[in-house]
C-alpha cells in the first residue's frame, strides 16, 4: 500500500491540533473551527483553439460562523482539492487575527495561467464564475473571490461583469468580488495591499526588542538584509516597499527561471523592468547567478521572504537555512515537519494567517467601499483641510511667524482613499502582532508564533459562535 503524502492540509491541520490543546474549548467546537464547511468541485468544458479541454476547478467555504466568506482565486497547475481546503482554512484563521468580519474560503482553477492566451483565460475565468453563479458559491452577501497566485485585477474584472450579466440590477453587486481594477469599482492600494502588509509586519516584529535580541539582532527593520523567492505581485511590493520604507537591503532574488545575488543589493523596480524587457531576472546586471533557484532559500540573511507557493522549506532544506527570520508571505511555504527542525534552531517564523493579511484587510475595505458606494474621503477630505488650513492661520497670528508654501500643504493635506487605506492596513497589522504576541508572552507553554496566532484566532471564532448561539 502507497504511503500518504503529508501534505499542505495535513501541515495545516496539525498545527491547528497543536494550537487547540491551549484553548480549553470543547471537542465539538474545535471540530467546526477545525473542518471545511463545503467544498465544489467542478469540471467545465471551454473552448481553447479548435479543441474542447475539461478543465478542473473548485471552490471550498471554509467557515460560514461569519458571512460572506472570502478567499483569492489560484491558477496553477498544482491545484488539488487539498490544497484549495488547506488555503480557505486559513483564510477563517487569517480574517479572525485581522478583525475581518468574513468567514474563510478559497478558490482554484488546475491550469497553468502563462500557457493560455488572454482570450483563453477570460473564457476560462467566465465559465468558472458561471459554475460559481450556478450554486450560490459567489455573491456580495455570499463569498466574495479576490487574487491569488496566478490571477489578478484583470480577472477580478471579468469575474464582475460575469456576475453583474446576471445579477439583474442588484444594488451591491460590485462587492461580489475584491481586487478589481480602480477604474471598476476597486479600490486604491489593493494591489499593493499583501506586500504592503507584509512589509508593516516584518517592521512591527523589529520594533519589539525583546524578540529580536532572542535572535542576537539589533531592533529596527533598517539596514536588514532580505532574500525573496518569488517576484509576482506580493514578492515583488513586498520587497520595493521594504526597500523604500524601510531602508532594507534585497540581497538575492529568486524566480522560476533562476536565482541572482548581489552584495550591495538589488534594486526591486529595477528587476522588474529587466525582467519584463528580456523576460529573465537573471539579466540583472551585475549580479551573480546562483546555480539552482532553490540555493537562494539557503542564503545567510536577516529575512527570508517565500513569496511563491506552499511547501518551499521542508525537512530536505531546513536544516540548511540560515535565516534569522521566515517571514511567510506565501501561504505554506514551510511545512510542520520543517518548522520543527527550524524552531529548534532559533529560527523566528512570522506565520502566513498573520503576515500575508494584508490583502484580506484592504479587500474589506474595498467591499465596504461597494457596499457604501462611495470613495473614501470623499466626505472629509476638504473639512479636514479647512480645519488645519485655520490652524495653522491661528497659530501664525498668534507666534507672528509663518511656515513656507511646502509647510503649508503638508501641515493642510485632507487624507485621500490611499492615505486611509495605508493607514487602515498599518493600524491593523501592528495591533494585530500586538494581539499575538500577547498570548506569546501569556502562556508560557506556547513557544512559536504561529501556534499563538492560531490561538489568538480559535479563541476569536469560539467567541462569534457564542454570541451568535448558532448550536441548537
Ligand atoms: P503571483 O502569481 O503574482 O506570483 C508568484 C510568483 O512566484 C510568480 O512570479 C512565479 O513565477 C513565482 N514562482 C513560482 N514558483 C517559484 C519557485 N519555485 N521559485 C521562485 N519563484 C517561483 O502570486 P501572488 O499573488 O504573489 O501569490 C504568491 C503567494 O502569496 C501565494 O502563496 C499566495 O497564496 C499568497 N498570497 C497572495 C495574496 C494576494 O493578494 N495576491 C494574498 C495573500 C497570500
């Protein structure tokens, strides 16, 4: 007989059983935290060429404690029915630690995206949604989709105008979906949102310094030195913004086509022009080519970002790692068998259902957005400028001096929707490490902060089941 293969969901389910023994809570109510809800397996046909291909696709609700459920669509050849389970299992989890009022879910359709040409994959992405439409798998009220691996803004937007072509003038249906273009009904900085968070997350652990001298470190995300594994939308934020922000030093860069390390560092906006003109990072100029892309993940640095897909670090690499800190932006990247080996060398792990967040907080907001048809700030913006305006007047009356022009309109800004938005998502990540770290520092027989951040959010969702009183 075959041995089963301890996979993505198996990682996931244990480290919640190894979270729960902390709670206190019943057996049954672990359970329902624990288990899927519902999962849709679908089989459609589209047209591709003069051919007809079935193609495989699902979409699992995780938890329906909190309404709508939320969770990206992922394209990739990889998906699986497991793998779709473990991502909206977390996404109940991740919403929980960010006060996100939605349950979990996740979508995956089994393609490879960068085979198909744009008429394809809208073809591909309609059906799909038609499939969603078919058995109330998407709605406003419902469960909302956004991006993941291998989908962005653009199928966010084919995703809307298929379900508004049915929704028959429903009031709130642009919130059916999150992650779509500005210019349709999206919202600023959504895109930028799980890199942004990311980086917001990494510079909040570097702030307390009674865990960054644990790992013989000075406080301070300044002057680290980081390493990516992968360049797409939240590898690439991730490591732009750190580098803008917070003067962090990206040392190595790896993609599927290779790995390159540079010293002195590498320039994110840069590699992604080098990229985009000759197709390769490994063009980059003067940097070194590494022999596999998998030596990047090996590499002596600060942080080590995994910033591709589930599975990266396993008990093959761990003992390998240099790292000082994983700070998983993917979902997954490090299996439990390896997270054990790493703990037991020191090695900080910034969980995935904290740290990635980001796009499921700003994806709140953006459906709040639709929710309330209207921009944020647009109420505000111009008190709040009259108001500092008469400010500083009164004060430059009253001191007999003035500030200068470039004073003026920095002192007087009213916030715009990206102003509210940044600060919206840097507010929540912080109190939301603050929350985690707190059970980390309380229970003193929890020694990780992925087993904390799953107690933080177990305890949550046990609180929304009693208030709500939903067990007969
Ligand atoms: P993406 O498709 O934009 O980018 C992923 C990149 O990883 C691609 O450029 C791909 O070529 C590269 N890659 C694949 N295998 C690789 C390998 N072995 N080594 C190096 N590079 C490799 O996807 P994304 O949206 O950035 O998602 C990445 C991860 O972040 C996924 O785990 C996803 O679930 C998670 N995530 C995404 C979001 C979001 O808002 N997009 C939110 C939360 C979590």
């Amino acid at each position: 007989m075959s041995k089963k293969i301890h996979g993505f969901y198996d990682s996931v389910l244990e480290s919640f059983d190894k979270a729960a023994v902390h709670t206190g809570l019943p057996k049954g109510l672990l359970e329902q935290i624990k288990l899927c809800n519902a999962v849709y397996r679908i089989n459609f046909p589209v047209k591709i060429g003069n051919k007809i291909e079935v193609v495989e696709a699902y979409r699992v609700q995780h938890s329906n404690h909190r309404n709508p459920t939320k969770g990206g669509i992922r394209y990739s050849s990889h998906v699986n029915q497991e793998e779709v389970m473990a991502l909206a299992t977390l996404m109940t989890y991740k919403c929980a630690i960010v006060d996100v009022p939605f349950g979990g879910a996740k979508g995956g359709v089994k393609i490879n995206p960068w085979k198909y040409s744009e008429d394809e994959l809208e073809r591909i992405t309609r059906r799909y949604t038609v499939e969603l439409i078919k058995k109330n798998f998407i709605g406003p009220g419902r469960d909302v989709p956004a991006p993941d691996y291998g989908t962005g803004s653009r199928e966010m937007a084919w995703i809307l105008d298929t379900y508004q072509t049915f929704a028959n003038g429903e009031l709130d249906s642009a919130g059916c979906v999150t992650g779509k273009p500005v210019n349709q009904n999206g919202i600023r900085g959504r895109t930028e949102a799980t890199g942004r968070g990311v980086y917001y997350g990494i510079k909040e652990f570097f702030e307390h310094k009674d865990l960054v001298s644990a790992i013989g470190l000075e406080p301070g995300i300044a002057g680290k030195t980081m390493v990516i594994q992968g360049l797409g939308n939240v590898g690439s934020y991730t490591g732009s913004i750190s580098q803008h922000e917070g003067d962090v030093k990206v040392i190595s860069v790896s993609e599927r086509e290779g790995a390159i390390y540079k010293e002195d560092g590498i320039d994110i906006e840069k590699l992604l022009k080098v990229r985009k003109s000759t197709g390769s990072i490994l063009n980059y100029p003067g940097a070194k080519k590494l022999k596999t892309r998998e030596e990047a993940l090996e590499l002596k640095c600060d942080i080590l970002v995994p910033a591709a897909l589930e599975n990266q670090i396993h008990v093959g690499n761990a003992k390998n790692i240099k790292a000082k800190v994983i700070a998983e932006a993917a979902n997954g990247p490090v299996t439990s068998r390896a997270e054990k080996i790493l703990l037991k060398k020191g090695v900080v792990i910034l969980p995935d259902m904290y740290l990635n967040a980001g796009g499921v907080t700003v994806s709140y907001f953006e459906w709040l957005k639709n929710l309330s048809h209207m921009r944020f700030g647009r109420m505000e913006k111009r008190f709040d400028h009259n108001t500092y305006l008469n400010l500083v007047g009164i004060t430059e009356r009253l001191t007999g001096k003035s500030v200068n022009d470039k004073e003026k309109a920095f002192l007087t800004r009213g916030a715009d929707e990206i102003d509210l938005v940044r600060s919206g998502l840097e507010e929540t990540m912080i109190s939301s490490f603050q929350q985690i770290k707190e059970v980390y520092k309380r229970k003193r027989k929890i020694t990780d902060l992925r087993t904390a951040a799953f107690v933080t959010a177990i305890n949550k969702i046990s609180n929304d089941y009693n208030s709500l009183g939903v067990f007969p």
